[in-house]
C-alpha cells in the first residue's frame, strides 16, 4: 500500500488521458509513441514531476499498444514494433477473426506490460545499487558499452555508430561547464551565433524536430497520402475466448521476457523485441509452419515482446540515466524540466516519484486494456482519422512545445526546425535517430566522465584497470563489437550470395 | 604503460573530448564511404536516373508548402509577439492560420464539408492549447 500513498486522483485522470492519445497516435501509421511523447511535452510543463509522469507513461504505453490495430485490419504496422503482429493478425482478420485477433493482441500486450513492471520493480533497485559505487572510470565505460550496443543492434552497423558519435559532438556544443568541472570556455561554435549556443541545443527542441517535425515532412514529402479506406469487418468467425491463451503461458511470458530484455539495451526499437520473440516462437512452435497463415500463438508473441518493452526500457533510464529507447529519450525531456537527474541515486533520492513510475505504469496498462479490449469498435475508427486535420495540430503542438521549453525562446523553434530539417534529409543518407539522439543524451556526462577520469589518474590505462567491474564492462563491450562486426560480416556475405545469385 | 600517460591543460580542456570526437566521426566517416564505395559507384553512375527519380517521387508542392508555411508562421508569429507582448495573441491568430493553410495543403479533395471542418478544427485547436497553456498553466507564448 506504501505505493499507492501518493497517487492523486488528477494523475489517475491523466494516465487514462494519456493512455487514449497514445493509442490514438499508435494506431495512426507514421506515428509513433516516441512522437506522441514528443507532442505531448509541453503539456507537462504546467505540472510537476509526478503528475508529469502519469501522462508520459500513459502516452508511452497507449502508443506502443494501439499500433496493433491498424497491424491487424490493414496489414500495416502502425509503430515499428507491431510489425510481427501483421504476419498472424492480418491473416486471423482475413478469416473474419479481426476481433479476436485484436482482443488476442490486447491481453497479450496486458501481460507482456505487467511482466515488464514486474521486473522493473525488482531490477531497476538492484541496479543502481551497483551502479552507485561506479566511479567515473566505470560511467564513462558504461555510456561507451551503450554506444557500441547502439551502433551494434543498428540497421548497419557503420550507419549506427556515425550517428551515435555524431549525437555526442553535437552535444559538445557550447560551454564546458564549470559546474561540471569544466573550464568555461565556449567550443563549436560559429562567432555569430555565441549568444544563442552558449549553453549548447537545448534538448527538448531537438527532441520534438527529430521525432515531430521530420514524420510529418516524410509524409509531406510522399504528397501526405490521404488515411486508409476500411475494407474490414470486426465481428464473425471465432469469437475472443481467453481459452485461446491456454497452453500458451510459456509463450506469454517468454515473448514478454524476451522484449523487456531488449528494452534494457539503450537504443534499440520495438521492432527488435518483436521480431525476436516472433523468430524464437517459430523456433519452438509445435506447428512453425501455420506461423505467418493467421495462428494466434504469432500474435501472442509479438503483441507480448513489444509491451514488454516498456518496463525494459524504463530499467536502464532510472537506475542508470541511460534511456531504453527513443520514447524513453524524450521522457529524459521530463525530468530535465524538473531539475531531476536520473541515475543510481534517483530511486533513493527520489522515492515518490519512484512509487508514481511503477504505480501509473501498472495503472497505464490496465486502463490499456479496458479502453481497448471493451471499446475495440472505437478504437477502430482512429485509424481513419484524417491526416488533413491531424498534422496541422501535430506542427502546432510541436511549435509551441519547443517555444516554451525554456520558458520562450524563439531561437528554440528554429532549433526544432533545424533539426526536423537535418532528421528528413539524415534519414536520407542513412543516419538514424535514436542512436543520435542517445548520443546527444549522453554526450556531455561521458565527456566529464572521461576528461575527469584522465585528469584525476593522468593515464588511459585507468579504463582498464580500475576494478573488475572495469574489465568485466570491457568484456561486454568486446562482446558487443564482436557481434557487431559479425553480423555486419554476414550481411555482406548475404550480399555477395545475393549478386552472385544474379 | 609511459605510452599510455596523458596531461590535460586545464585552458584547453574545453577542446579536449570534442577533439576526440571529432577525430572518431572523421574516421567513422571515411570507413563508412570505404564501406559503400560499391553503391556510391553505383549511385554516382546512375546518378541521372536516381535523381531524376527521386524528385519525381517528392511531392514538391506539399513538401515545400510544408516547409515554407513553417518558416512563415514562426516569422510573423516572431515579429507579431512584439506588436502584442506577452498575450499568447500572436500564437493563436498565427496557429490558426497556419493550421488553416496547412489543412487545405494537405487535403486532396476539398469538398465543402471538408473545408468547413478543416477551418473548425483550425480555429479551435489553437483556442484550446491557448487556453489551457496560456491561462491555466500561465506559460509565456509568443
């Protein structure tokens, strides 16, 4: 009961508010919970920390959610992390199983959220517990095993580890700090622009350009394609029974396993987790080869990994300071706003706002369910909303959230713009937002961490020997390359059969 | 291990890291051209085509309208917060401009309902977020 002393009935109101705009941003092709969180920003800045986080975790977890519907009716996922939901759910709903499927995808999603809190709750203490004796030899070590995990888990692996460092030099920008240790002195930047820069680009504005503002010129750029016509039908067929969830607890939690694990690696989408749990299912499937024909053990594993992502990814964001995924990127934005530094301390320090993550996470994915699994025929029709009217209350939410997030500065709104300018055209070339963006996150504390390691110890070989928890990070990170350049070997393998195969 | 020593001059530790950085973007960047050498051969050789093709799937009138509504509404909204400082007045008469504009850029086929809706939703999504932001949460808008 201790974790229920601070709920307020004003943050049970805003994780359900939450919950709805995410499903609605989620069941939207083209938009993601990273940009409903985005979006939504500014409407936290009138509120606190805990009330704040209410309707971020409802944002996060509605988002991840709702991008099952339009996976199901339309075949088209509607986040990256549903994709594995079209492979059995758009086949089920082509048998006229559409609800079924749903309401499948809806507990399953229930279940992987709830195991993700779960292990949140028991291993988000654990870990900072040993993370609040590193020292800065062994935080510098853990953001470089972050980036090379990055830049590793990347669509390519060079493409990956060039934005990520490039996200740490733009986040260079500015003045070395002096309550950071630093000396003061401003870096990177053009004489004429000294004024606006001297603190550097402010987060949230980046966030919102890179996960707002280029969306909607990559649907811009394709003409803003109008919203898709329903050909689907919900009711028919097999109705929903839970029976259909029996024998298939290993599966539930195995997928929900597999997705809170991947949402611990810093950076790394929900497609991941997905598409994961869906292989290891095809793996061990009494029948592999009715996956992909409309089976609901499919669905199951999908819907499970990529909600079970969301407990996962919280885990490295507060024990740590390390965000999880893009959408837990932006919830950095949050506490930024509020003064709050997340790491090993934050639970000890901070323990209210502790109870409320854990609280509104378990409420968020409840109040999920009930709007889903109970309105389904509503949620339906969001997928039809028109784009016409959507983006232009995107672009100005995403406007006013960059003014305001420091209070008014104009010069933040072209911080946005620039960089949902340099987000379109990077993803262009083959530059990827979350490990710049993850970069950019931890860009400044590996610089203090690394300089002030060197100037306490006066050598690089401090890295290696400080203690074993030192070693034992490097071996991570040689095993983190080393499947880097492994897979990076293979898919060049792959391209070469593929030619030769011409 | 004398090879691995490093003194940081306190008056130059500010470019200290970033010159790291920096050195490991370049090389980055110069494995990453090595890497794609293959397609940007390609690429370079059928540069026409691919340009060509690439311009003809941009839909240069909403892309571009997209863009210079933008640059539009912060200017003037920008230049309008001074004729009437610190109301939130500029923000909402420019949002629901912009949103206006914006919604008729992006509609394909502008019936009369749709238009209709699009100048209601222009007029009172602004209202909204000025309200709320502005008046409830007594946050600075331009």
């Amino acid at each position: 009961m201790e974790l229920l002393v601070d709920v307020t009935p004003l943050m049970l109101v805003l994780v359900a508010f939450g919950v709805i705009i995410g499903i609605v941003f989620g069941a939207i092709p083209g938009m993601t919970a990273t940009m409903a969180v985005a979006v939504c920003l500014p409407m936290t800045y009138g509120l606190d920390l805990d009330t704040s986080l209410a309707l971020l975790l409802g944002l996060y977890v509605g988002g991840i959610s709702g991008g099952l519907v339009p996976a199901i009716l339309i075949n088209i996922p509607g986040t990256p992390s549903s994709i594995t939901t079209t492979f059995d759910g758009h086949p089920m709903a082509q048998k006229g199983e559409a609800e079924r499927a749903l309401k499948i995808g809806i507990v399953a999603s229930l279940f992987g959220g709830l195991f993700s809190a779960l292990v949140l709750f028991f291993f988000a203490p654990a870990l900072a517990d040993v993370a609040i004796k590193f020292s800065y030899v062994e935080k510098f070590l853990i953001i470089f095993f972050a980036l090379t995990i990055i830049a590793s888990l990347s669509k390519r692996l060079i493409n990956g580890a060039v934005s990520g460092v490039l996200g740490i030099w733009v986040s260079l920008i500015g003045t070395y700090d002096i309550n950071n240790g630093g000396n003061g002195d401003i870096r990177l930047v053009p004489g004429f622009l000294e004024d606006q820069l001297i603190n550097g680009f402010s987060l949230l504005p980046v966030l919102i350009g890179l996960f707002g503002l280029t969306v909607i010129l990559e649907e811009a750029a394709k003409g803003v394609p109008p919203e898709p016509i329903a050909r689907f039908k919900l009711g028919g067929g097999t109705p929903f029974r839970f029976s259909v969830f029996k024998g298939h607890l290993g599966t539930l939690t195995r997928a929900s396993a597999i997705g809170t694990f991947v949402g611990l690696l810093p950076g790394i989408g929900g497609s991941a987790a997905s598409v994961l749990a869906y292989v290891q299912q095809k793996n061990l499937s009494k029948h592999p080869e009715r996956l992909g024909t409309g089976e609901p053990e499919g669905v199951i594993a999908s819907e499970s990994a990529n909600n079970g992502l969301t407990g996962g990814a919280l885990i490295p964001l507060v024990s740590l300071g390390i965000p999880g995924d893009s959408t837990t990127a932006v919830m950095i934005g949050a506490f930024t706003l509020q003064g709050l530094q997340l790491g090993p301390l934050f639970i000890g320090e901070h323990l209210e706002a502790w109870h409320t993550i854990m609280v509104n996470l378990v409420f968020a994915n409840i109040v999920m369910f009930a709007v889903m699994f109970f309105a389904i025929r509503y949620v339906v029709k969001v997928i039809q909303v028109p784009k016409y009217l959507l983006y232009p209350i995107i672009l100005m939410m995403c406007v006013v959230g960059a003014f305001s997030a420091n209070s008014g500065i104009m010069f933040d709104v072209w911080t946005f713009f620039l960089f949902g300018l340099f987000g379109y055209y990077g993803h262009k070339i083959g530059l990827e937002s979350a490990p710049f963006i993850i970069g950019f996150i931890l860009g400044k504390d590996a610089e203090v961490y690394f300089v002030k390691s060197i100037e306490s110890y006066g050598s690089l070989s401090i890295f290696f020997t400080k203690s074993p928890i030192a070693v034992g990070l490097w071996v991570l990170i040689a095993l983190s390359l080393g499947y880097a350049f492994y897979q990076a070997w293979r898919n060049v393998q792959r391209g070469a059969a593929e030619e030769g195969g011409k | 291990m004398e090879f691995l020593r490093v003194t940081i001059d306190f008056d130059q530790s500010h470019l200290f890291f970033p010159r790291i950085v920096g050195w490991v973007l370049v090389v980055l960047l110069c494995l990453a051209l090595v890497a794609r050498r293959r397609e940007l051969v390609r690429a370079a050789a059928g540069l026409r085509g691919s340009l060509g093709a690439a311009i003809e799937s941009l839909d240069l009138k909403t892309f571009g309208g997209t863009i210079g509504l933008l640059i539009a509404y912060i200017v003037v909204m920008d230049r309008l917060s001074d004729v009437w400082p610190n109301t939130g007045l500029s923000f909402l008469v420019c949002s629901m401009v912009f949103m206006a504009s914006l919604s008729l850029l992006y509609l394909h086929d502008r019936t009369r309902r749709k238009v209709a809706l699009a100048i209601v939703c222009a007029v009172l999504a602004p209202f909204v977020v000025w309200y709320a932001l502005a008046k409830l949460f007594f946050l600075t808008l331009p």
